[in-house]
C-alpha cells in the first residue's frame, strides 16, 4: 500500500517523490517512457532559456559549463537526482487507468513485458506533462508517415525539401538547423512575422536567413493539404504547391485531457484548466492531485520547469497532513 502513486516521471514529478519521501510518505513514481521522458526527446543540442538554480530540485544543486544548461547536462542532473533519493520508479510502464476513491485508490498499469500491474495507494498525483500528445494538423495528409511533431537533429534531412510549420523557438531552432545541414527549409507561419517569444540569440539569425532568402518563408498562410511529394500552401497570393519531402509540424502539444476526464476532473471549457484546490492542488475527484504543466490546460506556456517544481511541496504537505 502506497502513500501516493505519482503518474510521471518529469522533473515535476521526481520533485513530488523527493518531497513525499521527506515526509516519510511511501510513493512509487509510474513512468510511460523513461525518466524525465520529455526532456529526452528534446532537440538533442538544445540549451535551455534559464539557468541552471531554476531547474534544481530536492536541494541538489545543479552545474553547468555555460550560463545556461543543454539537454544532456539536464538528463545527467535529474538522473542524479532520482539516484541520491533512491527513487522507487517503474519506467516503460503506462498507466490505463485509475479505480478506487480516496484513501483507497487503485492505479492499474501494463508494463513493457505487457503485464497488468496494480498499486493500491492512499493518493493519486498526476503530473503527466505535455509533451506525448502533439496538436494535429487535422488536413488531408497531416497524418501520412512523412509529417514529424518531434524535431530532434537535422543530420537526416540533409539534401531535402523540408517545411517547418511555426513561428516559435521549436520551429526557428529546427529550421536553423535544417538549413545549417543542408535542408532546402521553407518556413510557414499563419502570423506576420516569427514570434517575439523566440529565444534572443535565435530570433536575429532566422530572420536573417529568411531576409537574405536562405530560408523561404510563407506569412499568413497556411498548409491546406499535405501530398507524398508535395504541400499545397494557402497564402495572401493565392495557393501556392511546393516540392516537399519532410514536414515538421512545430504546432504546440497539449496534456491528456481524455484521461484527466475519464477520471472525474472537470475542465474549464474555454482554456481546458482543471478545476483544482489552489491551496492543495487537489482536484474535484478528492484524492487526485495535479502537478505541473497539467494544472494550466492550453496554456502551456505559464507552467514550466522552473515554478511547477514547487508543487511537489504543496502536494506532498497536503498528502502529509490528510
């Protein structure tokens, strides 16, 4: 019997381990993928927009070469983390569903042999992130094999037609980067301009590269249909057909909102946020918290790394005192 189950294995979620287990609380963390599965699948040479104190958690401090931290100093920090606190977490294992009411929960899960698992547990915290779930094109051809919602390296685009849907950080840096490889990069964006959000070292290198014509790009316009070998483009000049061979759809990602339904938390209909216990972050379902980036529903952007890594203190208080 378990204290708390803690769905996820992000940084939010190790923080929810760490704070639990100070309180002598007993929690097993379940993780779909790997630890800190998000950060992974992150561009593999990207540096963070913050400093490295920002990303700490459990008192460990973290160190980093650069003013900011890359990828890999990340993944090496939390796994550090996970191992000075002895962290009990199941990776490769997927949640399916949760039955049971508080006090008496139960998480079932399958694991990466395809075995059904239960934890019966006291609490339940869902801190799943964001990231699994990319926001569809949801056009003809936006699910063919050669539309990609996960930029990571630019090595096998070299030599090819490549679009990249989007005008924020993910879609300039996978730009850059095809171009620098030796992708021939149109970038299309139904805005005027790339977004003022966009990184201040990368905003004046992409608008540069758009400027002088190395990288096409396509304002106000939009794909309005995706083909084996080409895209057709809705622009202020009409339709446009481009050759094309890779589309990275950089168009956002959103949290399981079906899954936090399914079990009895309520969202507000315009901005998808769960209706929770500010106080406790408890939610409507007694017994079910919620943890970082979930508790902002599509607005994505308010909670980070750096302040939903404060949540595991106020849930494990809670789950401490009840």
């Amino acid at each position: 019997m378990f204290d708390a189950v803690i769905v996820g294995a992000g940084p939010t979620g190790l923080a929810c381990g760490i704070e639990l287990q100070k309180r002598g609380q007993k929690a097993v963390l379940i993780e779909k993928g790997c630890v800190v599965n998000s950060l992974y699948h992150y561009p593999t040479n990207m540096t963070f927009f913050t400093t490295p104190e920002l990303l700490e958690i459990g008192g460990i401090p973290m160190t980093s070469i650069n003013d900011k931290p890359n990828r890999t100093e990340a993944l090496k920090y939390y796994r550090r983390v996970a191992d000075h606190y002895h962290l009990d977490i199941r990776q490769y294992e997927r949640v399916n569903h949760i039955s049971g009411d508080d006090g008496a929960f139960v998480v079932h899960t399958i694991d990466r042999a395809g075995q059904p698992c239960e934890y019966p547990c006291r609490k339940v915290i869902l801190a799943m992130g964001y990231y699994d779930i990319p926001n569809r094109l949801n056009i003809p051809g936006g699910d063919l094999e050669k539309v990609i919602h996960y930029y990571k390296e630019p090595h096998p685009y070299y030599g090819h037609d490549v679009a990249v849907i989007g005008a924020k950080n993910s879609a300039a840096i996978a730009a850059l980067e095809l171009f620098w490889t030796g992708a021939r990069v149109t970038l299309i964006h139904r805005g005027e301009r790339i977004s003022d959000s966009v990184k201040y070292w990368i905003k004046p290198n992409i608008e540069n590269r758009i400027k002088c014509g190395e990288v096409k790009a396509y304002f106000r316009s939009g794909v309005k249909e995706i083909r084996q070998d080409s895209i057709l483009l809705t622009t202020p000049d009409g339709e446009v057909s481009l050759k094309n061979d890779f589309v990275f759809a950089m168009t956002g990602y959103r949290p399981d909102f079906e899954f936090m339904a399914a079990h009895g938390i309520h969202l507000d209909p315009a901005t998808q946020k769960p209706f929770i216990n500010s106080d406790t972050l408890e939610s409507e379902r007694k017994g079910i918290y919620l943890a970082g980036v979930v508790v902002a529903g599509v607005h994505t952007n308010e909670i980070f790394i750096e302040n939903g890594r404060f949540h595991g203190a106020i849930i494990a208080e809670a789950i401490a005192r009840s």
